[in-house]
C-alpha cells in the first residue's frame, strides 16, 4: 500500500502549502469545467463531478463559489477550452516524475514545464520515458482526523462499496480501488457517511528512488514546488521516497 500512501502524503503536504484557497479553487475549477463539458452539469447523472463537488467542499470552497462555477460551465458561458496534457521527465538523481496538466495553450506549459525540469536538474522527455514505472490506480481519501472511524467498520464498508484495499494513515484513510469506478466508491462511501477529501486517478509508482545528496533534495523539493504553483498542473506524481 505505499505507492498510494506517499502519494496522499504528497497531496495533503501540497495543500498545506498552498494555502491559498483561490489557487486551489483555480485548479480544481478547471476539472469541474472539463467534467460538465464531458458529461453534463448534473451530478446525478455525473459520478465525475459529484466526486469534484465534494473535493472542492473538503478543500473549504463555499458552495455558492460551486453552485456559480457550475452553473456557468453548463450554461455554455465558460469560453476557456482545456485540454489534458501529461508530461514526463527526470528529477535530479533520476527521479521519475509526470505531470498531469489542464491547460488552454499547450505551447505555454509545455515551455514553461520543460524550463522547470532544466533549472533544478532534471530534464523532460519524450511520452513513456517514465510512465512504464507507474501504474494508474483509483484513489479514495477519507477524512479520519479524529481517529475515531472503527477498523473493522470501515473493511466492511470500504469492500460493500467496491474497493480492493485500504489502509489507516496519518488522519486519513487511503482506500484503492479501479480506477474506472473510483468516483462510484466515494460516492458510496459518502452515502454512508464517511467525509471524502478526494476521489481520483492516480499513478503509483512501482518502484522508489532515494536521494541522499542534500543539493539533489533541495532541488527535487524546489522542482516540486515549482511544479505544483503553476495554474495549469493539476497532479504531479513521482517516486522520490522522502527521509
């Protein structure tokens, strides 16, 4: 279970840092916006933007903020188009990274990713240069910050709605699943009560890099950095495994 464990330590560790709500808000804004334009403004009838309804409300975005965005987005008014484009490279010691971007001009992020990769050391390369290290996964994060959710409780709800494995972490619980019907599990875990902070693909690597050079950690912390506050990267997956 580490793969998904180091990788919602890294969402929870990012959102920490960004701190600010609007530039959470822009991100998960555009996902809200692609989801209504591939399946409609209900979520109802849209699994996909249920799951993004609920993330933006874990991450504190008032509802008015969500009711006005999807109101505009499946009203026609949002003009801006996104496109999803992953990028693929190596961090510094060869750590292998990807990132999952939502953009309106592919030429803009792809320089601007391409220039993060060379200033900390690393460099971006071609599609599948990484990606055969990583497998996609469905991941459901539930909120347990208390530490009150019962472990046998939770097997037996967490399996009812259809997930393959899951595992108690640091005030959360991290649950796999396909990731073809991870929006369906947190939909149903959310019926029965549980608080889900997200439900999402994910890529969790096969296998992990260490860095012992202090000059090499800097750098793949500035490269991460660098990676996470840009508007159009929506996820950036990797395999360094943080001391």
């Amino acid at each position: 279970m580490s793969g998904h464990s180091k990788w919602s330590t890294i969402k929870r560790k990012k959102g920490e840092k960004d701190g600010a709500r609007a530039k959470v808000f822009t991100k998960i804004s555009r996902e809200i916006i692609v989801a209504i334009k591939e399946g409609g403004g209900d979520p109802q009838n849209n699994s996909k933007l249920a799951a993004l309804i609920q993330k933006a409300k874990a991450n504190n975005i008032p509802n008015d903020n969500i009711d006005r965005l999807i109101k505009k987005a499946a009203g026609g008014d949002e003009k801006n188009n996104y496109e999803n484009c992953v990028y693929e490279g190596y961090g510094p010691n060869g750590v292998a990274v990807i990132v999952d971007c939502l953009t309106d001009n592919r030429n803009r992020t792809a320089g601007e990713i391409r220039h993060y990769f060379d200033k900390f050391g690393g460099n971006m390369g071609a599609t599948g240069c990484v990606s055969f290290m990583f497998s996609l996964k469905g991941i459901v994060v539930l909120d347990n910050e208390d530490g009150d959710i019962d472990e046998d409780k939770a097997m037996e709800d967490i399996l009812e709605a259809g997930g393959d494995d899951f595992s108690f972490e640091d005030g959360c619980i991290e649950i796999t699943t396909d990731p073809k019907t991870v929006n369906e599990v947190g939909e149903a875990l959310a019926k029965l009560g549980y608080k889900v902070l997200s439900a999402e693909e994910a890529q969790v690597p096969s296998t992990y890099t260490t860095l012992t050079d202090e000059e090499h950690i800097k750098k793949m912390g500035l490269l991460l950095d660098m990676l996470e506050d840009n508007d159009d990267v929506q996820n950036v997956w990797h395999n360094w495994e943080e001391a």
